[in-house]
C-alpha cells in the first residue's frame, strides 16, 4: 500500500481575464514561488514536478519541457498530465501517486492557464470527434444546457433556483483576494443578463481568466516538518468515461461520473454520511445549475433535493456545508488551474489559511474536478491523518 | 475476415484545426522585441546568482531559479556555434529552403541564440562570426532580425 | 520500491497508413491482446493510463477518444501527455501507491496530421516558433554540434540506421526492415544537414500497451514477470541555446538514479541489451554516451568494434528501434515492450543470448530534453 500523503503548501497567481505581462512560463513561476514560499521550502527541496494545461488553449506542445524555467524543473523529473477541464485535479493527484509510491518525498504540482490567448470555444470545440461529432458540436455551454433543461423538466426547478448559486459564489468570492471576478451579483442581475443557451444566461457561466496554480505535496515523516497542519489526502477518485456524445449522458440518470468517483472516494476515505462528515467543499461548478444537480450526484442531498438544500441556506457560509467559500469557478476559471484551485482551496480550508473565506473548524474538505465529456474527479482532504 | 469487408474503401475526412492564438509576449520579452523594432538593437539579461547573459532575455534563471532584473545590451554579431542547412520545405518556415538555422552565441552572452542564414549556404562553418541583418519594416517580432550574414 | 512487474505487453505492426483503423480501434486490439498476453482480465485491472497528446491526434482532450478502449469505463483513469516511457512510469507510481495493476496504452497515427507543423508546436511561440524549426531541424543542430565536437563523421552514425534497419528484419512490428548499407544512406536525400532521409526515423501508425502490476497478481500471470529494477527521469533546460547539445546531462542523470535503484554500478557489464529512443541516427551513440556506456564522444566507435550489433557485448536496439519506425509516444512504450520480450526470452529470430537485465529509454522534447531510463530484470 502506498504511503500517506498531505498538501503542505499552495499557491497562487492572482486571476485576471488578460495577463499581457507575462507570459505562460512566467505565470507558471508566480504561482510556484508563492507555493514554496507557503510551505517554506526552496526549489531546491523539491524532487518533482507535475504539470498540466489544456494544449490547444495557448497552443504548446510539451508544456513540460516548454515550462521548466519557470517550473522549477531544471534537472529535475517533469511530467505532464493532460485531461481536459479535469486536468487541475488529475495533475494534483498524479502529484499524490508521486509520493504515495515511495518514490518523491516533495512533489510539486502545478496546472495554468492564459485563456486570453486562444478562442476558447474554439478550442473545446475540437474536443469532439473529428468524424462524427465536430460538425455539429458547439462547446460546452450548449451540452451544459441540455442537462439543465433535463433537470428542469425532471425536477421543476427554476431558473432563479440556479441563480442563486451564482449570487452564493460570486458573494463569496468578495472574500477572495485571489479571484477573478470580485464583484456581487444578485439573481435578479442573473435572470436580466443575456440568454446564452437556454436555460444559460451569461451571469449563469463561468468567464474565463489567466491564471495559475502550484501545491506543494509531502510524504509522511516530511510533511508534519514542513506544516503546521499538512492536509492530508483521504481520498482521491476520478472516473472518465465517453463513448459519444450521443450515448454519454442520459441526463435523467444524474452526472453518472460524479455518482461513481464520489462513492469510490468515501470508500477510501470511510465516509457514510458525506453532508455530516465533509465540512467545506469546493466544488467545479462551471455554471450555476451545477450546484443544484451535482450536489445530489455527490451525495450531499438526495435526487431532486437540490434546490431544497440549497434554499435553506446549507451550502453558504455559515451553513451545514459550505460550498466555494473562494467563490468557486463562476468567479475564476483559468480552466488548467480551476480544479487545483479546488484540491488547493480545500487544502486552505483543512490548513486554517483561509482568511475571511476560512469556514471554522474544517476537519474534512471535498474538491471535485470537472471536465471533458460529463467527467469527474473527487479529493477528500483531512487534518487527521488517514 | 468479414465478407463486407472487401468492399470497403477507406475514406478519410479532411479537416484544419484553426485556433487564432494572441500570444502575451509578456513585458520581458516586449522591451526586447520593441528594441529590436525601435533601435535595432539586441537586448539581454544578465542572471545576479550565475552572472548568466541571456538571449532572448529572460525574467528569471531556471537554473538559479531567481527572478533576473539587469539587462544589458548585446552586440549584434557573434560566433556560429552549431548550424544546419534545411532542405525539406513546410508552411511555417519562413523562407524557402534551402536556408540554414544556426546557434550564434553573441559577443557578450553565454546562450546560443536561434536564428536563420540565407545566403552563402556553402560557407558556413562553425567558429565563423556572422552578423545581423534587420529588415527595413520591423513590427516587434524576432523576425524583425531578418537573419544572420557572414561576416 | 516495492516489487512491481510488467506481465503483460502488446503492440499493433507499425505502418506507414492504418487506413482500416481509428485510434479507438487500435487502442481496444492492444488493451485486449495485452490482457491475454498476462491472462487477465478488464476486471482484474484497476486502474489505466492513456498516453494521449492533443496536437498529435488534432483533438483537445486527446485521452477522451480512448478511454474507454483502453478498459477505462468505471475506473480510475488518467492521460499522460508525454512519451509512453514516461506514461509507464505513472502506471509504476499508481501500482506502488496500491492499485494491483495498470495498463498504461499510447497511440499515434502520424499518417493523420504533419510531423513538421505539431513538432513546431514545442518551441517557444514567441521567439523560436515564426523561425520555423521543428523537431527534424532541431536535431539537425544537435547533430551537427555532437558531431562537430568529437569529429564524429556522417559515416559513423551511419552505421546505425545501417545496423538497425537491418535488425528491423527480425522484428514482425517494425515498418522499415531493410538490407542498407553506409552509402545507402550517404547518398540518400538531404534532410536537414548532416542529417539524410536514411539518418530519420519514418512516419508511422500504431499502438502498444502494457500491464504493470503488484507481486500478487504477478503470481497469477501467463507470462513470466518482468521486474522494474531501476527507473528515473529528468529534464533540462528548454531553449536549445541555453544547453549543450552535445552533452546530454538530464539523460546522464536520469541513467545515474536508475542504476543507483537497480544497484547497477558497470552499466557495460551489467545490462545484457539496451532499447534506445534515437528517432534520428546520431541520438543512438549519444544517448549510450550519457547512458554511461562509453565515454562523452565515444558513443560512435560502439558500433564500429561491433559492441552494439547483435553478436555484440551490448546489443542496442535489436527491435531496430525508432529508425524502422517511429510512432511518436508509442515509441517510448516499444522499447520497454522490447525490453520486457527481451528479458522474456521471446524476442524471437532477434533474441539476445541470456538477456537477464535490459534497458529501455524514452524521451520528450526537443532534441532529447526531458529522458526517462528503465532497468528490468528478470528476478525480483
């Protein structure tokens, strides 16, 4: 069985939609720096390096060997992980299979990315199959679309339910010096923004910034050297699963991927009542529907309960479980980034570094990553030692 | 092997990804590419921990991984380190082969710096020092050097 | 480390098209054949990695189009972007970490998009990508600067394309067997100088797999397990400018931690065959120089006293290595298949006599930036 492993120091940039003065590489190193400097340590401490971008967002091939001067990664082992929205949290956790195989006591892990580089649609765009599917594939707004109305139409809930979610993050986000878009916006700015995509509207969405990410990830016997309070991983699932469009998303059967990687993690982290026993998550919420739906699919309520718990005020602060106490990614989405900042986020929490955004008393915290076709990924984080 | 396999004629489907990219040259690389178009001159920085000289500038020492603040102006002529005359041609080149690439370490610097030869293809060797040529409209592009001669 | 082993292994032939094939195909016909090569089933694997990259397959999220091909529904999946050495090693680290076995899949099909142009895609977008070099110039310059160094004529590395392309008639995968000789390829066409066509790995399709996996389910597999002995990577600096070319130290650091893993401390006396990635004629004895085979700029004089060829005291690449064929990513992964059969005994017409540790290597980057070397055995 592998070795214990905790987070013991992240980092990172400040998000912008344009960040003209620097470039990738350069971005990349902010966020390092900040990350070390949180844990202490210098690069030289580090044995490994992890990272992770979407490719055809800044158009690098091998960010890799591409970054390394601002990874940190001269002479030193890099590899990179790629998938998709997902790719924050699979990099964050490939950085964990570093440590928890024996063979890297000190892994940096590190996902980016300069959105205002690329036409990001454009890009995702390519994400469908080239024969069957890209001719008629518009992006993710669209396919999110689709599973809103389905959820609409199982469930009755509103668009005003969904706006809420976006109000609790954007007002969120107010407590966070790192985020994007730090201003508040109501349900009713929410419902008089333009239509996107029925039911999405544009305050319904997520923008998109430049930004980056780094954690800085210990084995046991190190990490309780190098923090204070190290968070530990519990728990780190991920399942991606596609076929077609056409065929992967039954949209009444729930985000399937979240249902499975979710059970596997509480699995391995031994939970059985995930809304007692997790006290802050930081969910990949790209639109607001998301945090009525997928708060089902991972288990915090039951199917159909969503806009109930959200209602009663459950997942705002100061409720039962709060949710994207950083304002989540309606208010930041440096999308190579966005699921570390959720592992980091939750990494915050568990340490006690959240600031004004520090829910009290966090023993366990949830991240999940989102991305690709209808994908998930789930990391439980604990003060306790597993 | 399945019967309607016979008939089957492999077909393919042509397509182009196109992405418009806007790559952020980031303020480093910005006063060096508008050095280049305004004054025609070189630009590096000098690493404070290694004392490294770099071409292109860079921000930071990946080596010493220490952020690098003091430029210096190179010369715009240097020694061919390593070269290679290219014959296969494809879009993105600049210029249609045969031409030449080649390292220059520049006076006053420690990297090679990448960069094309045009002319005098059988010339070159290694050890000789070429120079410069800027192009008469630069835009803030490192094609703005045109490409190296022999000097 | 604990013990983990390779016990199952699997690769399509490499062709210039595989008109007949999608990479989902290819992808599921290894998955399959690796699983019975180890007598395994989809059930009995617990995790998988798909070796996937988004500017060769022309698709963002390159991994999504074989995932499920690769046996990935309802398990814990994940796509290393790199060379499949490289996606091996994080199938090793989720083995170590407690999964019982992974199969780690690559794939490529170059006949699908152009070399030149996703190769470009590696330089830096700002100051190198509008002069137009690419992956073949590159090295071109590598070479130029290794050879010009050690005086190492166009002839020397000659033999290498001549000795490998030559093996390649023993190996059922390889794309380009072909009976040449030094002046075939001294006057086959200039590429990039000094490199020639018959210098340069080809074009190629096609997909491998392996299976690593724990020593419990070693104890059960068909085959005999082949031991991870030793393995390491490491990269150095990015702006060909910036290194020296001719001296490959992310590889003599990568060799010198896998060696020290594998206790091998006489790498020429102690590893009985070697699998090199050297997509271009030159990279094979510079990559034996910084493997620590022979001395800096000795490389070359290897496969002259005839150490490298089959008959010889270290026979490097008998598969005929990535000159006789070249699917990007996959490359990596073919060594380490190579390897594994090598240890196996079931190398076939191009086994090495008593092949009890052998070395397999991969790289990413331009002109071999970024190098991950592999020590298996074939005891624990």
């Amino acid at each position: 069985m592998g070795r214990r492993v905790a987070i013991v120091g992240v980092g990172q940039t400040y998000h912008k939609s344009h960040r003209p003065d620097v470039t990738s590489r350069e971005m990349i190193r902010e966020a390092v720096t900040a990350a070390l400097a949180d844990a202490e340590l210098t690069i030289r401490d580090i044995d490994a390096i992890v990272i992770g971008n979407m490719d055809h967002f800044e158009s690098i091939n091998y960010v890799d060997t591409y970054s390394v001067e601002g990874s940190g990664g001269v002479m030193k082992p890099i590899m990179k992980v790629s998938t998709g929205g997902t790719t924050g949290a699979t990099v964050a956790i490939a950085a964990y299979y570093h440590v928890a195989s024996g063979l890297f006591d000190r892994v940096l892990a590190i996902g980016f990315e300069k959105n205002s580089e690329s036409d990001t649609t454009g890009a995702i765009i390519t994400c469908s199959d080239a024969i069957w599917d890209r001719f008629s594939y518009s992006g993710a707004i669209p396919s999110l679309a689709t599973e809103a109305t389905a959820y609409m139409e199982k469930y009755g809930a509103t668009q005003e339910d969904a706006a809420i979610i976006g109000e609790r993050d954007r007002n969120n986000a107010l407590n966070n010096p790192f985020a994007h878009l730090r201003r508040p916006l109501t349900v009713a700015d929410i419902m008089a923004s333009p239509m996107l995509a029925y039911p999405i509207k544009l305050g319904d969405i997520c923008p998109r910034s430049d930004g980056a990410c780094a954690c800085v990830l210990a084995a046991d016997g190190v990490a309780q050297k190098i923090a204070r309070k190290p968070a530990w991983f519990k728990a780190a699932a991920v399942r991606h699963t596609y076929t077609w469009f056409g065929d992967s998303t039954d949209y009444n059967k729930g985000l399937v991927s979240m249902q499975r990687a979710s059970k596997d993690a509480y699995q391995q982290a031994g939970i059985t009542k995930p809304a007692e026993e997790i006290d802050v998550a930081e969910l990949y919420l790209p639109y607001t529907w998301a945090g009525l739906k997928w708060i089902e699919d991972i288990g915090f309520c039951g199917p159909g309960e969503g806009v109930r718990f959200v209602r009663d005020g459950n997942t705002h602060m100061g409720g039962k479980i709060p949710v994207n106490p950083s304002g989540g990614v309606i208010s930041t989405n440096c999308i190579g980034a966005t699921a570390m900042l959720r592992v980091a986020e939750a990494a915050i929490q568990v340490m006690g570094r959240g600031g004004k955004r520090q829910v009290p008393d966090v023993k366990n915290a949830l991240a999940t990553g989102f991305g690709g076709c209808f994908w998930s990924d789930v990391v439980i984080l604990s003060t306790e030692r597993p | 092997m399945a019967e309607w396999l016979k008939d089957v004629e492999p077909l393919t489907l042509k397509g182009r990804i196109a992405v418009p990219y806007s790559w952020w040259v980031g303020d480093t690389g910005s006063r060096f590419l508008m050095s280049l178009r305004d004054d025609r001159k070189i630009l590096g920085t000098k690493c404070p921990s290694c004392g490294t000289v770099f071409v292109p500038p860079r921000k930071n020492c990946g080596r010493c991984f220490v952020d690098i603040e003091e430029w210096v102006e190179v010369a715009a002529e240097g020694v061919i380190e390593a070269h290679t005359i290219v014959h296969y041609a494809y879009p993105v080149q600049p210029v249609k082969p045969p031409f030449a690439y080649a390292l220059i370490k520049l006076d006053g610097t420690d990297v090679g710096f990448l960069h094309l030869i045009k002319k005098d293809l059988d010339k070159i060797k290694n050890g000789l020092r070429v120079k410069a040529k800027f192009k008469e409209e630069r835009t803030g592009s490192i094609l703005d050097i045109d490409s190296f001669e022999l000097i | 480390m604990d013990n983990a082993a390779i016990v199952g292994v699997a690769q399509t032939k490499y062709e210039r098209r595989k008109k007949d094939q999608i990479l989902a195909d290819l992808v599921f016909d290894v998955t399959r054949a690796a699983l019975d090569d180890a007598g395994l089933a989809i059930g009995d694997i617990d995790s998988v990695v798909t070796v996937s990259n988004d500017f060769f397959d022309g698709r963002t999220i390159s991994g999504m189009a074989v995932g499920d091909a690769a046996g990935g529904e309802d398990k814990n999946i994940s796509t290393v972007s790199g060379d499949g050495a490289f996606g091996a090693f994080y199938g090793l680290m989720r083995v170590l970490s407690g999964y019982k076995a992974t199969i780690v899949v690559a794939h490529y099909k170059g006949s699908e998009g152009s070399v030149p142009i996703t190769t470009n895609g590696m330089f830096d977008p700002i100051f190198h990508r509008h002069l137009g070099i690419d992956a073949i110039s590159a090295a071109a310059l590598q070479a130029d600067a290794y050879m010009a160094r050690f005086g190492i004529r166009e002839e020397d590395v000659a033999q290498v394309s001549v000795k490998n392309h030559g093996n390649a008639k023993n190996n059922p995968y390889a794309q380009l067997p072909m009976d040449i000789t030094v002046a075939d390829v001294m006057k086959s066409r200039k590429i990039a100088e000094p490199l020639k066509l018959l210098d340069c790995c080809p074009i190629s399709d096609g997909a491998a797999a392996i299976i690593i996996a724990n020593e419990e389910i070693a104890a059960r597999t068909k085959k005999k397990p082949v031991w991870v002995k030793g393995v390491a990577h490491c990269c150095e600096e990015y702006f060909l400018g910036d290194r020296r070319l001719s001296d490959p130290v992310a590889l003599q650091d990568a060799a010198r931690r896998a060696y020290a893993m594998a206790g091998i401390t006489d790498p020429m006396a102690e590893i009985d065959v070697a699998e090199v990635l050297e997509p271009f004629s030159y990279m094979e004895p510079l990559w034996l120089e910084g493997l620590g085979f022979c001395k800096p700029g000795e490389g070359a004089h290897l496969i002259e006293k005839g150490i490298t060829t089959m008959g010889g005291r270290l026979p490097v690449n008998p598969s005929g290595g990535a000159l006789s064929a070249n699917p990007i990513l996959v490359a990596g992964l073919a060594r380490l298949i190579e390897a594994t059969l090598q240890v196996r005994g079931e190398a076939g017409d191009r086994q090495v006599k008593n092949a009890a540790t052998a070395l397999a290597h991969g790289f990413n980057g331009p002109c071999g930036q970024s190098h991950c070397v592999w020590i298996m055995g074939g005891k624990k």
